[in-house]
C-alpha cells in the first residue's frame, strides 16, 4: 500500500531541485566509445563493404491517398460501429467517450455527408412526431 505524505513546499520544492540536479549529472556524463564497446554494447567492423544500387524510387505507395469520398465513409463507419459495439471500455472510463450507453448519437456518414441519426427524429423540424411541417401535433 502506497502512503501519500503531505509535504510542505518549501520540501516538495527541494526534492524537486534535488532530482533535477541528479537527473542533469547522470545525463552530463556519457561513456566513451572504449567503455561502450567494454559493455558490449557497441561494436566496429575491421572491414567496411561497399556495393552498388541501383537508382530507384524508394517511397513506398500510398494507397490511402486513392481513397474516395464513399471508400472512407465506409470506413469511419465501420471504425465507429467497431468502437461502439466492440471495443471494451473500462466501467470507470465510459463516461469520457463519444459511444457510452447514456449519450449516444450514431452519425452515419453516407457520401461524405455527415447525417445525425435519431429514433424520434421525423425530419419535418416542427419539434412534433408527425409528418408535416406545419409547426403542429394532429
């Protein structure tokens, strides 16, 4: 069990200049090459090996860059319905995502037009659930 001492500033402070002076000592003094190669932990060749290559284009493709629209809205939405059906989440940490049980809107991205999907929505934006647009309940 880990205890937590409250320490005043002036303390905290000090420890802290402390480590600082510790940490900037151990990186001032670096090994020299005879060391490192006591250590193992570099090593030279006695012979050094030289070849020809050919000039080619080294760059590797990029096939994301060839994606449409359609191709990458596919995509998110597979990506979103993976993180919000499939990937765990710790019980404590759901709150702070997009996908938790409480607050979740699905947006479905069709063409590259992002569409909010709602239950009780009738998309005739007079607050009522019915089809007409005129601003009241039948």
């Amino acid at each position: 069990m880990i205890y937590n001492v409250q320490q005043s500033p002036a303390e905290e402070k000090k420890q802290k200049e402390e480590k600082k002076r510790y940490l900037l000592r151990k990186l001032s003094f670096r090994p020299t090459v005879e060391e490192l190669k006591e250590k193992k932990i570099i090593r030279f060749n006695d012979y050094i090996e030289v070849t020809q290559a050919h000039d080619y284009d080294r760059r590797a493709d990029k096939p994301w860059t060839r994606l449409t629209p359609k191709d990458k809205a596919a995509i998110r939405k597979e990506l979103n319905e993976f993180k919000s059906s499939e990937m765990a989440v710790h019980e404590d940490s759901r709150h702070l995502t997009r996908n938790n049980k409480k607050n979740f809107v699905n947006f479905a991205v069709i063409e590259g037009v992002r569409q909010e999907d709602d239950d009780d929505d009738d998309d005739d934006d007079d607050d009522d659930d019915d089809d007409d647009d005129d601003g009241e309940e039948v």
